[in-house]
C-alpha cells in the first residue's frame, strides 16, 4: 500500500513503515488513521508484514503495528490520529 499526496519541505514526503501481520485489527486500525491524513500531509507508506522475518517477528511480534519513519524514529500502538500528525510531520 502506498499513499502519496502533495507535501512540503526538501523531499516533499514522509516516508513510512507500517510492521504489520495478517489479521491484525490494530494494524488495521492504525492503517484506517493514516487514511484520515490530510491531503497536504505527504505520506509514502509501506506495509511490512513481520511474519517474513524472524528478525522481524523478534523486534516487533508483542508491539505491532508500529511506524517508523526514514531516520529510525518509531510510533507504537496506541496512537491517536493526533499523535500521528505530529510523527508525520515533526
């Protein structure tokens, strides 16, 4: 899944990971906030689900879903659509 929209700043876009995992109604839950983002807030979002790393499933398995932007910062569940904006544009 990525979602694109105009921004600004130097790139102009947040780039984002969502961990996530099949069946998880958190992760959906985070996924339908990001969706309310406004327009202006540029977003490119990945989806990764953890299950195809054991890496992965070690670092994240009890905290999904979890967002982590292009300089490592990381937003964990719970978070409000409020606490987003601030993530997304810091």
């Amino acid at each position: 899944m990525r979602m694109r929209a105009r921004g600004t700043g130097s790139s102009g876009v947040t780039e984002l990971v969502l961990y996530t995992t099949a069946g998880c109604h958190l992760c959906e839950q985070a996924q339908g906030l990001l969706a309310e983002l406004e327009p202006g807030m540029a977003v490119d979002l990945r989806l990764q689900d953890i299950a195809e790393s054991e890496e992965l499933v070690d670092r994240y398995g009890v905290r999904i879903p979890v967002l982590r932007r292009a300089d490592g910062a990381e937003l964990g569940w719970p978070f409000d659509l409020d606490q987003l904006r601030r993530f997304v544009a810091p």
